[in-house]
C-alpha cells in the first residue's frame, strides 16, 4: 500500500464489501432455511439445473468444494429426495447426478428467492451505476487472480 488517503479508502471500502456480503449472504440464507435449505444445498440443486449427469468430482470443481464436501451434501439432498446418484454405464462405480422431480421443485423455488433478494437490493440501484459496479469487480475479479499463485 502507498498513499495513506487512497489506502484508507481501500480499506473502508473493503470491509463494506465484506460486510456487504455478508449481510447478503444472511438474508438469502434465512430465505432458504423457509424452504429447508442451506445455502451449499441451494447451490448444488441450482447447478445441477444447469447442467445434470455430472460426475461427483465434476460437482465438487464447480463449486469450489471439496469431493469429501460434496459427498456429504449429497447424502443429506438423497435421503431427502431431491437428487439422486446414477451408476454410469462406463464404470458402474462412479455415479452421475441427477434432481429428482422434487429436486428439480426446490432448485426453482431457491431461484426464485434469489431472484427477489437480487430485485429488492441489486434491482434498485440504476442501470449505469450496476454496469460501473460491475466494471469495478470484473477488474478487481483480474486483479486477484493475477496475484493468485499458478496451479
């Protein structure tokens, strides 16, 4: 860090982002929980909307998690009938996953709680302030991962 104004301002707005996600993240959270959610249990049955058959591992990369993670969520979304593990024809010990009718209900139900919590803070502010913003973490988003060690 350099300049001490500029660096008092980067650390402000820092913990506002923090606390802005945070903050964000609690009330999509109590939304889920209405509809016997968790947010990881939200984020599985919503990728899985977009993309279904997909190998446990590939699950897990998706979402950032590990494969012992995914499994255990898994679990949980199987015993309550909202996914189910499909033996691939390939190797009948790998599983492809798949929403079950109710799985497939919950995903569209946890959207549509996404969708208001977006329409009621993100859908408020102007158009061109939105499309700045989104400049801002698009930039910031090449920044980190320039700073991110090579894999």
């Amino acid at each position: 860090m350099g300049d001490s104004r500029t660096d008092d301002i980067a650390i402000r707005v820092w913990f506002r982002l923090i606390r802005l996600e945070s903050r964000l993240g609690a009330a999509v959270s109590e939304r889920l929980r209405e509809i016997g959610l968790s947010v990881p249990q939200c984020d599985v049955l919503t990728t899985l909307t977009e993309q279904e058959g997909v190998s446990q591992q590939a699950l897990a990369q998706r979402l950032y998690v590990t494969k012992g993670n995914i499994s255990g969520l898994l679990d949980r979304l199987e015993s309550a009938g909202l996914v189910e593990r499909r033996s691939t024809a390939a190797d009948r010990r790998q599983y492809e996953i798949h929403l079950t009718d109710s799985g497939r209900d919950a995903a569209h139900r946890a959207i549509a709680i996404q969708h208001a919590v977006i329409g009621a803070t993100f859908g408020r502010i102007p158009e061109a302030d939105l499309e700045s913003f989104e400049r801002m973490l698009i930039t910031l988003r090449d920044i980190v991962r320039a700073a991110a060690p090579a894999d």
